[in-house]
C-alpha cells in the first residue's frame, strides 16, 4: 500500500492544481519557460487593446467636425514667460527611453547572477517609471485646471480630444504604475536571494513587459503629440 501511496504522490495532477504545479515548478513548453510564454500571451492582447484604442483615436481626429487642437500649443510649458512646446513630453520620452537601457542592464547582470547589480538597475528603472508617472500627473492637472480641457469639453477644439487623451494615456499610464510596483516587489526578491536556486528568468520576464510599455509609449508620442 505504501508503494501505491507513493506512486500516487508522485503521479502528475490534472486540471487547475496540475497547472499550478507546473507553474511553480517552471515548467517548459515548446523550450520556453511557462511564466515567460504566459508574458508574452499578455503582452499579444495587450497590443490588441492598444491598438484599437489608436485606430480608434485616428477615427475619431479623422471625423472630427471641429479643429484639433495643435499640440505644440496646449502641451507647451513657460520659461521665463517664454512658451518651450513640447518641453514636458520630450522629458518624460527621454526617461521612458532611458529606463529601457537600465532595465536591459538589470536582465543582463541577472544571468549573470549579479544580485546587487540587478536589483539596483531595477530599481533605477522603477525610479524612471515613477517619474514619468509623476511629470503624467503634472501634464494632466495642466490641462484640467490650467487648460479647462474635460474628457466631455475642450475649449481649444474638438470636444473628442479630452476623452480619447485622457483615456489612452490614462491606460497607459496604469500600466506604467503597475510596472513600477512589479519591478520593485521583482527587485527586493533579487536583492533577498530569493532566485538563487530557481534562476534570474523572472528578470527577463519583467522586462518584456517594461520595454513593451516604453514601445507603446512611442506611437502614442507620435499620434497624440507630433501629429
């Protein structure tokens, strides 16, 4: 009986605990590391969604019966009563720009087991994210209070540009604050040895999805700001 009993133990579980074994044991699929292929699952419908929501944005500047308004106008900052347009958002592209090398460097010391290293860069990438969200912020109260631009009214133009502005960046920028929070939990389990024994995939893993976030960064700088 007890041959029987360790046979069983030992057989593989079927349907949610048989995934979740596999999950935890970080199985491979087709050579590639279950978390990694769930990622890059994610990453597809995510491209999905954001590409609806800028098709959509397209639509809606291409139907639109009032004038845009022009972006060098309403996204320009004052310098010494001196207007800079762009200012802000070339700032904020930069560090999304430059959060991208240090998160490359955090994968790159992770298989190389450098623990300190990794989980420094990480944090210096989580730190960029942060900033980019706070300087978000700043744009967006500039534009409520300072602009009177509304997700339902728009003084400058076409009352669509508030909604599908505030939504798309909004979307976006959630998706930043949740690449910040991922990055830090994912750093302070690198710096704690956490993956010692398991290995350092889960860094290359929080990559894709942080280079992901900078990638769509890029079309909505072009759509929203330089269009």
């Amino acid at each position: 009986m007890s041959d029987i009993a360790a046979t069983d133990a030992l057989a593989p579980k079927s349907g949610v605990e048989g995934l979740v074994d596999d999950w935890s044991a970080d199985k491979q699929t087709y050579h590639v590391p279950w978390g990694k292929a769930m990622m890059w699952i994610f990453l597809v419908s995510d491209t999905f969604i954001f590409t609806c929501f800028l098709t959509s944005y397209m639509n809606v500047r291409w139907t639109a019966t009032e004038p845009w308004p022009y972006p060098s106008e309403i996204f320009a900052l004052e310098f010494g009563g001196v207007p800079i347009p762009l200012i802000l958002i070339a700032i904020m592209t930069f560090i999304l720009i430059t959060s991208s090398g240090t998160m490359a460097l955090a994968v790159n010391y992770g298989y190389r087991r450098d623990r300190q290293k990794t989980a420094l860069l990480m944090l210096a990438t989580a730190a960029f994210g942060a900033s980019f969200v706070g300087m978000q912020a700043f744009e967006w109260t500039k534009l409520i209070t300072g602009e009177g631009i509304r997700p339902w009214a728009n003084p400058f133009g076409a009352p669509q540009f508030g909604s599908v502005f505030f939504m798309i960046t909004g979307f976006h920028g959630l998706h930043v604050t949740g690449g910040v929070i991922y990055l830090l939990i994912v750093a302070r389990k690198v710096y704690l040895g956490h993956y010692e024994k398991k290995g350092y995939e889960i860094v290359e893993i929080a990559g894709l999805y942080w280079h992901f976030v900078d990638l769509v960064w890029v079309f909505i700088f072009a759509l929203f700001y330089l269009w």
